[in-house]
C-alpha cells in the first residue's frame, strides 16, 4: 500500500476554500466589531472631535489587525479539521510513518511482507522504538514537504502531532510492558489519531477564541479611557 499526500494533492483545493473563506469570515466580523467598538469610543470622546475620530480609526484598524491575525489562525485549523473529517489523514500518515518502521515496502511479496512484520513485531526496546519512528518521520517529512505554503504547513503541523502522539504511546507502552508493541500501537493509532489531532487543534483555537472577545474590547476601552483621562487632566 503507498499512501503520501501526493495522492491528496487533488483535494488541496477543498481544504485551501474552506480556510479562504473561514479567513475573511473572521476578518469580516472582527472588522464589523472594531467598527462597532469605535461608535463606542467615538461616544465617549465626542465632544472633542479630533480625538473622537482618531480614537475611532484606531479602533477600526485594530479590529482589521485582529481579524488578520486570528483569521489566519483560525483558517489553518479549519483547512486542517476538514481534511482530517474528509480524508483521514491522521490514519494515512500512521499507515506511511509504520510503514517505513516496519519496513514494509509494496514491492515485496506477500509472504515476505508477513514475515518481516512477525519478525519486526515482537517487542522493541523504547529507545529503539523511539529511534525508529524519528527516522521514519523524517523520511515522510521529505516525502511530502512539497506543494504549496497551505499544503506544507497543514502538512508540517499534522506530522508533527503524529509524532507526538506516536511517542506518547510508545512511552505509555514501554512503561507497561518493557517494550514496544509496534503492530499494536499501530492499530489503536489508526482508530484514535484523527479524534485525538481534532481535539488538540480545536483546543488551541478555544484559546484564541477567549483572548479576541475579551482582549479586543478591552485594548479600546482602556485607550479611551486613557484619552478621556488626559483630556480631563488639561
């Protein structure tokens, strides 16, 4: 079986639309809020006209930065979600990274196949284990570090986290067991990684999610409060 993300190369253009249009539905309501934010600011700082509208494009612009900033965020975890509900590249990099530990090749006949796996199966050593999938991450990370910016970086961040939890679970194997379970840990990978990589960056944009409502409301009102201070202080 050859499974890479050249075979995925066809569906680069989903997954670059739903991020396009996740980015300017984020710039757009940001840059409504700044406008709305500096109808507020603009209220409170009206009877000094200069400072009102200044106040108010500040507001304005930083809506327009904001909505730059976490719409791009916000349009690669998008673009990500959906080519993992969509295309479970979660499993297929499982499938190539354990490929290459196994050294599983398509080439090879069936009944060699069968017998390199029973041989490399039997439990491994953590460090060796560990060895082993960086190895085999590289190899994939040369294989498939080609395409566009979207392409590579969505590429970059989901082999990353295969990585991260593949090495997880080779410590939590190791620690039970003495040794790692290689076919084993395969199998419960390509049933758990896509949930567990849609969580982890759905998780991080939550994050970023709090720090827009609360941060960006917050930037103006202390701005316009700081003018109104000065002001009274002539």
């Amino acid at each position: 079986m050859k499974v890479d993300f050249r075979a995925v190369g066809r569906h680069v253009a989903g997954m670059a639309w739903v991020a396009a249009k996740s980015f300017a539905g984020t710039l757009g309501l940001l840059t409504l809020a700044g406008c709305v934010l500096a109808g507020v600011s603009y209220f409170f700082l009206r009877n000094e006209p200069v400072f009102a509208i200044v106040g108010a494009i500040v507001a304005v612009v930083e809506g327009i930065a904001t909505g730059i900033v976490f719409g791009g965020k916000r349009a690669m975890v998008m673009g990500l979600a959906h080519g993992l509900g969509r295309l479970r590249l979660g499993r297929s990099l499982i499938q190539l990274v354990f490929d290459r530990i196994l050294k599983v090749t398509e080439s090879e006949a069936m009944g060699e196949r069968g017998g390199r796996i029973a041989r490399t199966a039997e439990r491994v050593p953590l460090a060796q284990a560990d060895e082993m999938l960086r190895n085999a991450v590289h190899g994939v990370t040369g294989e498939t570090g080609q395409g566009g910016w979207l392409r590579r970086t969505i590429q970059g961040k989901l082999l990353g986290l295969v990585q991260k939890y593949t090495l997880a679970r080779f410590r939590e194997e190791g620690a039970a067991h003495g040794g790692v379970d290689l076919l084993k840990v395969r199998g419960e990978l390509e049933d758990t990684i896509d949930d567990k990589v849609v969580e982890k960056v759905r998780g991080g944009l939550k994050v970023w999610t709090i720090l827009v409502i609360v941060g960006l409301p917050l930037v103006v009102a202390v701005q316009t409060y700081i003018i109104v201070m000065l002001l009274h202080a002539k």
